[in-house]
C-alpha cells in the first residue's frame, strides 16, 4: 500500500478554500497553506497526513500570525481514528485551533472545528468530587505519576480501617464499626463489599472474608 503524502492534502483543502471565495497559496513563508480573502483575517492551514504533536506545535506557532489557524490531516476509517478525531479536536478546541479532514478517496473536505477562543465549562459534580477525595484521604499514600500499580484512595483507606476493626474485635454490627472507626458510610460498604474482603453473618453484622485477612 501506497504511503500518504502531506502533498495530497493540498488540492482538496485549496480547492475548498477557494469555494469559500479564499485566494489559495501554498508554502508562503513557514506556513503549509495561506489563504486570503478581502480584508479578512489569513488563514493558514498546517497538514500532516495524521495526528502528531509536532502538527500541534506548528499550528501554535502560527498563531503568531493569526488567529485564523486550522489543523488537516487525512481522513481514516474505522472507530480508531473516530477516538483519535474526538479526542484531538478537543485538543485543538482548547488551543484555539480550527480542525478539517480530508477524505482521499473522493477529496471531501470536512470542517470538524472553527477557531476560536477557549472558555472551559466546570463541572462542578467533578470538582466536587475531587475535594471529597482529597478532604478524605489520610497522608499522601500514592507517588504522582504511578501506572499499573494499586492507588490508595479514601475509600480504599476507610475499608481497611473497617478490616482492621473486625480483626481486632471479630463480626460486628455496622453502627458499631463506623463508630469506632469514624467510617460514617461502614455498613454500606461493608455490604456493598467492594473488594471481597467483608462476609455478612447476621442482621447488620459483617466478618472479614478469608480475602479480605489476606489483603487488607
């Protein structure tokens, strides 16, 4: 199979251009294309025949320029590149980059995203969220930048310190261990028994599993 040429872009992306009344010129000072129409703003378009951050970074350098600046890459098929189109164009979203593709077998041109200004929406639920998780969590048990590995979360915290109560004190109600242990939501996550360590002997009355003597 034949390999893709940045080349092979341009034709289309011109002839899309000037469809839209643009005058189209290519390899204009460090620029891929240069597009001018009246008074209005230049655009320019960087190409590369698929995602990669050095298309990113020349994009960002022609911001200096204007503010006007789209990134194109060659259409694939398949989910693959649909998850690789959504997540870079939320990536250019925030860069304030423009996004097309093009299609090659027929020369579609598609515009994904115009340029402009970024304005990130909070999500307060997240927010929320994150501080609850930190507020909870005792120390700092885990090692920035960690993959693969177990993370402690505050959850994970407050189920071993309901673990380490039955231990000490064998099957006991729910009311009994959160008071103890100061784990308000014990009884629920003893029932709900995330991670097999907790068995459930009797009305409102929980005993570490053989699992859970082992891991936690």
């Amino acid at each position: 199979m034949a390999r893709t040429l940045e080349t092979e872009l341009y034709p289309p992306i011109k002839a899309f251009l000037i469809g839209q009344g643009y005058e189209v010129k290519a390899e204009v000072g460090a620029a891929d294309i240069v597009a001018c129409r009246d008074d209005a703003e230049p655009v320019i378009v960087e190409l590369k025949t698929g995602f990669s951050l050095s298309l990113f970074h020349q994009a960002i350098e022609r911001l200096s320029v204007t503010d006007a600046v789209y990134v194109a890459v060659a259409r694939g098929p398949g989910r693959r590149f649909q998850q690789a189109l959504r997540k870079n164009a939320k990536l250019a979203r925030r860069l304030g980059l423009g996004l097309m593709t093009v299609r090659l077998s027929d020369g579609l041109v598609e515009v994904h995203l115009d340029p402009g200004p970024y304005a990130p929406r909070k999500q307060k639920q997240r927010k929320d969220r994150l501080l609850r998780e930190f507020a909870r969590r005792v120390g700092d048990p885990n090692t920035g930048g960690s993959t693969r590995v177990r993370l402690v979360t505050a959850y994970r915290q407050d189920a071993i310190r309901c673990a380490d109560y039955l231990r000490e004190n064998g099957p006991s109600r729910g009311a009994e261990v959160a008071k103890a242990t100061g784990v308000d939501r014990a009884t629920r996550m003893m029932a709900d028994d995330h991670y097999g360590w907790f068995e459930r002997v009797g009305r409102g009355v929980y005993t570490l599993s053989p699992k859970g003597r082992a891991d936690s």
